[in-house]
C-alpha cells in the first residue's frame, strides 16, 4: 500500500485510521487457526525484551502515574500487591505505548469501584449504629425500609431518608441517631426534608437486613427482622396509617383502623404473618390499589387496637402524630376490656332475670355501668 509522507505523527495515525479500519484491514474477519495461535504461543515463549521496549515499558509506566496521590490510591485499592511474573509481563505488555492521564486513570479506578479507601468527611457519622441490634436500630431499619432509599454514586453508596414538612422533627431524631451533622436539604416542590450521606459500612449493613437498592418491587426483611416489633412499628411510621374517624353513617362508634401499604408483595405477606402470629384470631386480606402496582391490608375495631398496643405499647421511639393516635386506641381497647371485666362480674353475681336484662344493654357507657356493679355489690 502506498504511504506518502506526513508532516506529523498526528495526521500519520489518522491515514492508518481511515485505511485500515473495516474492510480495508488486510486481516478483516479472520482468525488464526489453531495451529497457528499453537506456532505463535512457541514462538514467543523464551522471548525476552529488548532493552528498547523495556525502556518503552517503564515510560509507560511512569506517565501512568504520574502523581503521588493516584500512587496513593491505587496502593490503597490493591495495586502494588506481589504479582506473579506472567502478571507483570501481561501489565507490562498492555502499558506498551500507551499514555494515561491522571484524570484518566482516576475515572478508570472509580468504573471498576475501586474506591474503597477512606473518604474524608466533612460532616460526623457515626458508622456503627446497627453494629448491635437493639429498639432504635430496628426501628429506623424498618422506617428506611418504608422511605428511605439506597442509590449508588460514582462507585460508592448513598443512604437517603426524605419526609414531609409536618414530619421533619422525625428527621431531627434520625440525625440525632445517626451522630451526623449533616444538614437538611429541603424540595420546595414536595415541600420535603430530606438528609443523605454516604457510607460503604452502613450500606453493607442495611442490605443484610434487606434495605437495599431498588428495593421498592422486591423488598423483604430478612430473619432476623420479619418477627420484630420495632421493625414494624418502622415500616407503620413510614408506609402505613393509624386512623379513629366518625363513622359516615352517623354511627356512635367511631372508625378504628390500621393499615400498610407497600409495592412490595412479599413484604406485605411478611406482615399479615407477624399480625396473625401476635393477634389470635386475626383474619387479613391483601388488596391490590387500582391504578398502580401496590398492595395493602387494612385492621379494623379490637384487631386494630390489639395491634396497636402491640406495635406502640411502651415504646421509645415512634412518629409523634402516630404514636397519639395509637395511645387513644390503647386507651380505649383497655377501657372495653374493663368493660367486659365489669359486665361479666354482674352477670356472674345477679339473678337469671338482671342476666336477661343486662345482656339486651347494648350500648351502656362505662361509669354507668361500673356504678351498676358497685350498687349492686354493696346491695
């Protein structure tokens, strides 16, 4: 083939570039035969370097790294380990002739996620909260279960928590956790909080207990969790809703009610297990939301307030909107249980005929009724 002359080494390449790309390469779409890689692999067997392409070798090697940082960084992700010779003839054969830049070869480490040296923080953490499982770490396991969210970055894990305007003193708690300085950072168009750091310790933690990226179809606690009560008073806080309203009929009575929420169906089944396991008798229903992918199981009247008691009976740490409205369903599930106390104690005492009448009582407030029993007891 014809070579004319160049005026640099620049407009050289870019002739054999364009002549020997796709079809003009002599060699394209062929292979060698197996004999022939057999003949190729003998003859390079015994063969040394020239002192010329040793030079050429640590050329290459000395641009490479350049800086005593990227040396710094590269020590710390592994290089400079002993190699065997075949691997050191393989790195020297593969740095022949080529120039890498520091900028280069810094975005190279982080793509193959060999940032695992020691970030320099500029805000507190303190990286061994879940190291022992205890109340509050099980409580916050299952609220970034329900809305937290675990992203990578450039190679290296996220740990982010957003909440609602209403909510954000919650978020002062998990700073508070956490051991963290890290300031809020507030979405005019959610109106949200939210706090986010990074850490490859705590992410690795999270995912043993099932918090882990792109969780929002597949999340699932693991065995350690799917039977905890702190867990799921979490995933409530997070995803779920306690309610007392007035019935739409008029009704004395009000409303009570429990419920969850996830696009998660395993997890979903991971809590009508637990609820039916801890409340005798309970019987669930998972519906499926129209118009989107989620599911949900809804508790109501003593089912609820049994698993309120369950879930927030004595605790210490809870969403505050949510722990008042589980206290009055506690309140109340104590002041029925006292009425049932009262009312059997009267029926048990008195005669077939005050039997008959008490038992068509159907709506007696509890003094009332509790003044009946002591009368008559006196009596």
């Amino acid at each position: 083939m014809y070579q004319p002359k160049f005026p640099t080494k620049q407009a050289y390449y870019e002739w054999l570039s364009h002549n020997f790309s796709g079809t003009g390469n002599p060699f394209y779409g062929k292979q060698h035969t197996p004999e022939s890689l057999a003949k190729i692999g003998a003859a390079s067997k015994d063969r040394k370097h020239s002192i010329e392409t040793r030079t050429k070798i640590s050329i290459a090697v000395k641009q490479a790294l350049a800086t005593e940082e990227i040396k710094k960084k590269m020590s710390l992700a592994g290089y400079g380990r002993p190699k065997t010779p075949e691997h050191r003839a393989a790195i020297s054969r593969a740095l022949i002739g080529r120039r890498l830049s520091p900028e280069h070869l810094e975005k190279a480490l982080f793509n193959l996620k060999i940032a695992q040296y020691k970030i320099k923080r500029t805000y507190t953490l303190n990286e061994s909260v879940f190291d022992n499982p205890n109340e509050e770490a099980n409580y916050w396991i299952g609220f970034l279960m329900a809305d937290g969210n675990v992203y990578i970055d450039n190679g290296l894990p996220n740990i982010r928590l957003a909440l609602a305007e209403k909510d954000v003193e919650h978020l002062e708690k998990y700073r508070k956790f956490m051991g963290s300085s890290h300031p809020f950072l507030y979405n005019e168009i959610h109106r949200q909080y939210s706090m986010k750091f990074t850490s490859k310790k705590i992410a690795t933690q999270l995912e043993k207990y099932g918090v882990i990226p792109k969780k929002s179809y597949t999340a699932k606690f693991s065995k350690e969790l799917e039977d905890d009560v702190n867990a799921w008073r979490g995933m409530i806080d997070g995803d779920g809703w306690l309610q007392i309203c007035p019935r739409f009929n008029g009704g004395i009575k009000p409303t009570i009610r429990i419920g969850l929420s996830n696009a998660s169906y395993n997890l979903i089944c991971q809590y009508v297990n637990f609820v039916e396991k801890h409340v005798p008798g309970t019987q669930s229903t998972i519906i499926k939301q129209k118009g989107c992918n989620c599911y949900e199981v809804i508790y109501y009247s003593s089912t609820a307030m049994k698993l309120a008691k369950l879930l927030y009976n004595n605790c210490t740490v809870a969403l505050d909107r949510k722990y008042r409205i589980a206290l009055e369903m506690i309140c109340r599930l104590e002041r029925k249980e006292d009425l049932n106390i009262i009312y059997q104690n009267i029926v048990n005492r008195q005669s077939i005929g005050i039997q008959c009448i008490l038992l068509r009582i159907t709506r007696v407030a509890i003094s009332t009724l509790s003044k009946i029993y002591f009368c008559l007891r006196n009596n």
